[in-house]
C-alpha cells in the first residue's frame, strides 16, 4: 500500500500538525440572558448552567468569562408580561431593561463587543417577532418599530446588531436609518438563514416568549430549503450585512457551507437552545461524554464554515481550555 492514512494518525503530534480546522474562544460569541432586579440568578430549566442574571450580577459573569479569553457577548432580556404589548414598546424605551444593560456593559468592560438582538418577541405580548394584526405578520409597519429599536441599542453602545425577525428588507432598512443617525460604525450581523425550527424551544422558555397563536412559518425558513437560504443571503449581503447568520448550527451545515462558498463576508452559525440541551441532557443521563460532545459539535460547525459561533457552551469550553 502506497497511501497509508494513519501514517497521519499515529501520534498526537502528528495529528495536531495535520489538523485541518482551529477552533478557539476568540471565534465564540456567548449568548446571556438578562432580568430585572438586583442579586437575581435564575437557571433556566431546560438549560442546565445557564442563568437569567440581574444587570449585577451578568457584570460578574461577564468578569469571570472576561478572564477565560470571552470578549463577545449576545444578551437577551426576559421580560415580565406587564412589559409587553402589542406593539413591543418597551424594546425602544431607551431607559429600558436592556439599553441599561448595554450601558452598563460597555462602561464597565469598554472593549468587550456586544451583539444585540433585533425583534419583536422578547417585548412582543404576542410572542411573535414582528406586528400581528388579524393573525398576520405585518413586514413593512414591523421595520418601523425594528428601527426604534436599533437606534436605542445604537445609542447605548451596542456594537453589532443582529436582526434575527426575518422580515423582508430589514437589513437595508436598518443600515439606511443607522447611517442617517450617524451610527455608520454600528454593524449588522443579519439572522441570515433562520429556520423555523423546534431547536429553538429552551431559548422561549428562557425568555417566556413562545408566539401566543400559530407559528413562525411565514416568516422563518422551512427547513426543507436550501435554495432559498442563498436569496436570503443574497439580499442581506446586497443590503450592507457585515456578517451573515445560519441558525440553528449542527441541522443546517450545509448551509453553513454554502454561504462560506459564496459569500466574502464572515459566516456565524448560532448552536441554538435545543443543540446545547440536548447534548446537557444526554450527558446528565450518561449517555453521552458531555465534554467531548460539545467539543465536536463546534468543531463541525467551525468545520463547515462558520467563522464565528455563537454558543451557550462558551463558558464551558472556554473553561476547559483553561485546565
Ligand atoms: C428571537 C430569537 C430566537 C432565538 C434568538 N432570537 C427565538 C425565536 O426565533 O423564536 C433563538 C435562540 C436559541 O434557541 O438559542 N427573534
């Protein structure tokens, strides 16, 4: 035999000095939730390890991942249901929970990088991401309000935006009235391919923000296409996105993997709720090696394509480099 494979595997040195992909905390974005009050932690139920916090105490979680080498952070804000409405007006209150946030974020650790989601559903009384009148999704009334709450979050400091809605036209939308407010070095890191997926469901329990009626199917992406994900990127790369998202991660790499190939911008994949619990789950049963798991799966992610993943393991991983 001429070509002998594992001559390549045969010692560790020589499977580091063949390894075809890196992966490091500096490509993790981890995302955090956030709840009003002082002293609160609140673990999520179906998210083992991972807490609401109080603006107080996310500054010391934000500290302790800050010393593991964490320098991005995508927080969330679960609201009570006295602060949501119809029209999602608490998420442009610019004295609001999650501007606060922000703020106090950007005071205290000015060179982490903040992502910030843009939606209706965290404030949304309807759970949905956009304006729902008579069971429909409006697109063009939602922009309006996506764009009040782009430039709150503008002006708290917040350094990227990530519209995860999916309504249609909202990148251009939003870098149009960013650079009209002078905001031009806010970027946007568009939910490019966000499917409508059933991952997603620990992330609504964290945030209480499951759609009140009907689904998310005329807005995010069936699962079946691949096609579409590339008009999709087409456009929000046309719009000015700086980077472009596929959400979930693992289910859709070959999306990943499309986008990488056609698109000269940074490719994120987001490991959605679901992905971290089921690998939580199956290692607190035992049947799976939790730490390998989680090592492999952002290694596949990464893999495919992604530059960048946004991960409820990031902690952990980050930790695990550490000893
Ligand atoms: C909301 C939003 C969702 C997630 C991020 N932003 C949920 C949804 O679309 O219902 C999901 C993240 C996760 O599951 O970890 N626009």
């Amino acid at each position: 035999m001429l070509r002998r494979p594992r001559r390549n595997r045969k010692s560790p040195v020589i499977r580091s000095l063949v390894e075809e992909t890196q992966l490091s905390v500096q490509h993790l974005i981890f995302p955090v939730f956030i709840i009003d009050g002082d002293n609160q932690r609140e673990e999520v139920a179906s998210m083992p390890g991972i807490f609401r916090y109080s603006i107080d105490l996310l500054l010391e979680e934000i500290a302790a991942c800050y010393n593991l080498g964490i320098r991005t952070f995508a927080p969330f804000p679960a609201l009570t249901d006295d602060k949501k409405d119809p029209f999602a007006q608490e998420g442009h209150n610019p004295e609001g929970l999650f501007p606060t946030a922000i703020r106090r974020i950007k005071e205290n650790f000015p060179d982490v990088c903040l992502m910030t989601d843009i939606a209706m559903d965290p404030y949304s009384s309807d759970g949905h991401d956009g304006l729902v009148r008579d069971g429909e999704i409006l697109n063009d009334e939602t922009l309006e309000i996506l764009g009040k709450m782009a430039l709150v979050q503008a002006e708290a400091g917040t350094d990227i935006l990530g519209p995860s809605d999916m309504m249609d036209g909202r990148v251009g939308y939003l870098r149009n009235l960013l650079d009209e407010h002078g905001h031009q070095q806010v970027s946007i890191m568009s939910y490019t391919a966000k499917y409508a997926s059933a991952f997603y469901g620990p992330f609504r329990d964290a945030l209480d923000s499951a759609p009140k009626s009907g689904d998310k199917k005329t807005y995010q992406m069936n699962p079946a296409n691949r096609q579409e994900a590339l008009l999709e990127a087409e456009l929000d790369y046309s719009e000015g996105a700086d980077t472009l998202m596929v959400k979930p991660a693992m289910p859709y790499l070959d999306i990943i993997q499309s986008l990488k190939e056609s698109f000269p911008v940074p490719i994120a994949a987001y490991q959605v709720s679901g992905e971290y619990a089921m690998i939580k789950a199956a290692a607190a049963n035992g049947w799976l090696d939790g730490e390998k798991t989680m090592q492999e799966s952002l290694m596949s992610i990464r893999r495919a394509g992604a530059d960048i993943i946004l991960t409820y393991f990031a902690k952990e991983y980050a930790q695990g480099l550490k000893s």
